[in-house]
C-alpha cells in the first residue's frame, strides 16, 4: 500500500506540473499570510513556558482537575492550555516540548495529545466566525462548543489509571537563564513553523490534483475540508443548505481538523512514537461531539438562531433530528470500541 501510493504522488507530480505549482503557491500563501502570523508567537511561547519553570507552577495549579477528570500529571497542564488556546497544532509542539524535557512519560504524553489540538478563539472568530459568517459572535460561539467539545472528548479518550508514573522526569535539571531558554524556544518554534509550512503546502498540492474528482461528486467542495480546513470552510456558505447544516457541519470540521492538521500534529510528536491510533479517534470524536451540540443548540434554543443573524440561510432543508441522532450512534460505536479495548 505503501509503495502504491508512494507511485500514484510521484506520478501526479510528473504528469501535473502546472497544478502541483499552483498548489504549491497556495499552500505558502496560506502559510504566510494565515497560519504561521498566528501560530509561531504561540510556538515561541511553549516553549518557554516549558524551560523557564512556569509549566511547573500551571501544574501545580490544575493538578486536581488533571487528576480527576483525565488521569494526568500535573506535568501536562501547560499543553491542556496551550493544546485550546493556542491554536493547531500549538497542543502537539507543547507535547513534544514537555517529552523532550522529561517532564511527561509517554503514555501521559500520548493521552493529552489525543485531546488537546484545537482550533484558536482568533481562528474560529476571525477567518470562521467573520471570514465565513459574516459575523464574529458566530466565530464566538463555535469556539465556545469547539474548546467544551476537546474537553468531553478528554472524557472519553483519557479515563482510567495510567500504567506507567505520571511524570517523565527523572531528577531536577538545573534551571535555564531566561536567554538561553528564549533562544531555545525560538530555535524549537522555527523548526515546528517549517513542519507546518511544509505539511500545509504538500496538502495544498494534493488537493488541487484532487479538486477535479472532488467537484465531480455531491458535496465534493465541502470534502476538501477533510484534506485542508481552511479549504473546507470556504466552500460552506456555497453549499444549498440551511444555516443550521453549515454550522454542524463547521463545528465537524473545526474539531477533525483535516488531514494536514492531523499531519502536522503527527509530526512534531513522530520521534516519540506517539500512538497513532488514539489521537486519530480523538479528532474524529472531537468532530462528531462538536457537531451533536451544534445541532442540539439550534434544536433546544430557537434564540440562538439570533446569534447567527450575520449569515443568511440558504433554501435546501436539514433534517437536525437525524443528524443528531446519527451522531449520538456514531459517539456510542466509539465508546463500546473503547470500552473494550483501550488504545492509550
């Protein structure tokens, strides 16, 4: 399988040069002008965070509801943090600065990094809320559920006892000058940017090779979301739906991610060797959460319709019940999956 898909790129790099440009144009654009103006201040951040002692305090501070409700240490307090505020995939850097730190064993590492990638509130108000809705309360509110839908998510992925100790580290490290830890930071936060410009733009490229197929299918636009995001989102309000299907539908994709997120993520925590599998039922969970309370908001408040005043909706009907209900089939699958067999 490997080696077939290996073949199909290289294949679609030689026969498209034209679109592979293109994309490649694209994905350095939204790199630039989106993504890293947002993200590396938070990259700079982690990392000091981590190698100035301030993680420790943070830890010290949530260690109860850490303990309590997802079974981690205290350790891992500065990635819940920045995992919800800082935006993708500021949770994963934060994650791969505490393992290489010591302060996380890898099990503690692989738990709070199959919840803990999200979008930013500037994301989610600005390019989804204005960019998309016309409207930032709209951007306002799905982060809301989006950051509520990562910390249910944490329920279900992160419950039980651990088997190994909570913390990685092994002895006290003597503490780093504030001038080393900034240079070490900002070193750290220029390779996680490249990895970011690198996966968003390889994205880029295979989804103006695939654009074509995709438009040749229902929905096919929307679709592009699962690939890159910001692509996905773009596309909603063109889609014949009521404004209720696209918000359900964005909450979806904001908690995915898409699979250059998923990607990113997967490789700043790839030298640890970092479960795969939980953090990819992770994303999807936090997708199929996020939609169910999307839906269930429009269905148990009619006001809340007033809060998306900023976008119009489109003619096409939902129906809002079988979605949820869809939803809550899907979530209860996962559970009865994780019930049986615990992949953290």
């Amino acid at each position: 399988m490997k080696l077939f898909f290996s073949l199909a790129l290289f294949a679609a790099f030689l026969l498209c040069p034209a679109a592979c440009a293109d994309g490649v144009r694209e994905g350095l654009a939204l790199a630039g002008r989106e993504a890293l103006p947002a993200l590396f201040p938070f990259f700079v951040a982690s990392g000091l965070l981590v190698r100035s002692g301030l993680a420790e305090r943070l830890g010290r501070a949530a260690a109860r509801p850490l303990a309590r409700l997802y079974g981690l240490p205290p350790e891992a307090a500065p990635a819940v943090i920045l995992g919800l505020t800082g935006g993708y995939p500021v949770g994963a850097a934060t994650v791969a600065e505490l393992l290489q730190q010591g302060a996380l064993s890898r099990e503690a590492a692989a738990r709070v990094n199959a919840f803990c990638n999200c979008a930013s509130p500037g994301f989610c108000i600005g390019l989804v809320g204005l960019g998309v809705f016309g409207s930032a309360r709209t951007g306002a509110v799905l982060y809301g559920i989006h950051a509520l839908s990562a910390l249910l998510t944490g329920l279900v992925v992160a419950r039980g006892p651990m088997a190994q100790s909570a913390g990685g580290r092994a002895a006290a490290a003597p503490r780093e000058g504030f001038a080393f830890a900034f240079c070490g930071a900002t070193q750290q936060a220029a390779r996680t940017a490249l990895t970011v410009t690198a996966f968003l733009t390889v994205f880029s490229v295979l989804l103006r090779l695939l654009r074509p197929a995709l438009r040749a299918l229902p929905y096919g636009d929307m679709l592009a979301g699962l690939i890159e995001l910001t692509n996905g989102l773009d596309e909603l309000t063109l889609l014949p739906l009521t404004i209720c299907a696209q918000l359900t539908l964005a909450s979806f994709l904001l908690g995915f991610g898409g699979l250059a997120v998923q990607f990113q993520a997967r490789a700043l925590t790839a030298p640890f060797a970092l479960p795969s599998g939980a953090f990819t039922l992770g994303k999807l969970l936090h997708g199929t959460i996020a939609a169910v309370c999307t839906a269930l908001l429009f269905q148990l408040s009619p006001r809340a319709l007033a809060v998306f005043a900023g976008a119009a909706a489109p003619p096409r009907a939902f129906n809002l019940t079988g979605a949820v209900l869809l939803g809550v089939l899907v979530l209860l699958l996962i559970w009865g999956g994780k019930s049986t067999k615990n992949k953290i």
